[in-house]
C-alpha cells in the first residue's frame, strides 16, 4: 500500500476531476469553447442546457440523438432544479422506452443544477420522420 501525502492526493483529486470534466465535454460535444466543462456545469439551468446535453443521448438503432430525431417534445425546469422532459418514441411498439429514460436520467444527472429528472412519455402527436432535424437527415442519408 503506498501512503499518500496530502499534497499528492490533492494532485490526484484535482486530475481526476479534470479527466472527468474533459470527458464530459468531449461526451456532450460542447461548442462552446468560451464556457467549456467549469462554464458548463455553473451555467444556470435553462431549457438551452437541458436540450444541449441530451443531444449526447443516442437512439441505439438509429445513431442519432433524440433531440435531433425529433423525439423530445418540451422541457420544463422547475425552481428547485427539477426537470420534466417530454418525448415520445418512433412508434408506440418501440423496446427503447426504458433505456431511453434510463439514458436521459444519466445524462442530466451530471449537472450539478439539476435535482431531479422526469421523463414521460407522449403519444399525441405522434413522431414522424419530418420532425426531424436538418442534422438528423444527412446523417441518416435522407437530405
């Protein structure tokens, strides 16, 4: 067992948290290089935020994130942090429902403004293909 002194685990500390915070930009593709992963985690929680990071959350079988598919239909903040998303799914048959909210729930959890996440599912109106976004159909092949 090797004993750290506190200076060295300080070191430790503060490199580990500066691997994580660089993963979670590059996860997130942050295009903001004025705020990067400290602007990122203090900015304050807005609809903009929630809709930024769960553009890292990718439907399985098609490879494009949800926001972009078309899937998230509103998200509301509450004052103590709470975030409500509505979405729907491609088809009302679709397995992906759970692994989406467990996905979502992931994601929004590494914001520290967050208290809290509820995902519900909608289906009116019901998702097709022109909801998605301009992004979302070249990368599927469809512009």
């Amino acid at each position: 067992m090797i004993a750290l002194s506190a200076s060295s685990s300080s070191v430790g500390w503060i490199l580990t948290a500066s691997l994580f915070l660089q993963a979670l930009c590059e996860k997130i593709k942050v295009v903001d290089d004025r705020l990067g992963a400290l602007g990122l985690l203090t900015r304050p929680l807005d609809a903009g935020l929630v809709l930024e990071m769960l553009r890292s959350v990718i439907d399985p079988e098609l490879g494009v994130n949800i926001v972009d598919l078309g899937l998230v239909y509103d998200v509301t903040i509450a004052a103590d942090g709470s975030v409500d998303v509505e979405m729907t799914l491609t088809t009302p048959g679709c397995p992906l429902g759970g692994f989406l909210d467990d996905q979502i729930r992931a994601c929004l959890a590494q914001l520290p403004q967050v208290r809290g996440v509820a995902v519900r599912l909608v289906w009116e109106p019901p998702w097709d293909p022109t909801a998605m976004s301009e992004a979302a159909r070249e990368q599927l092949g469809w512009a």
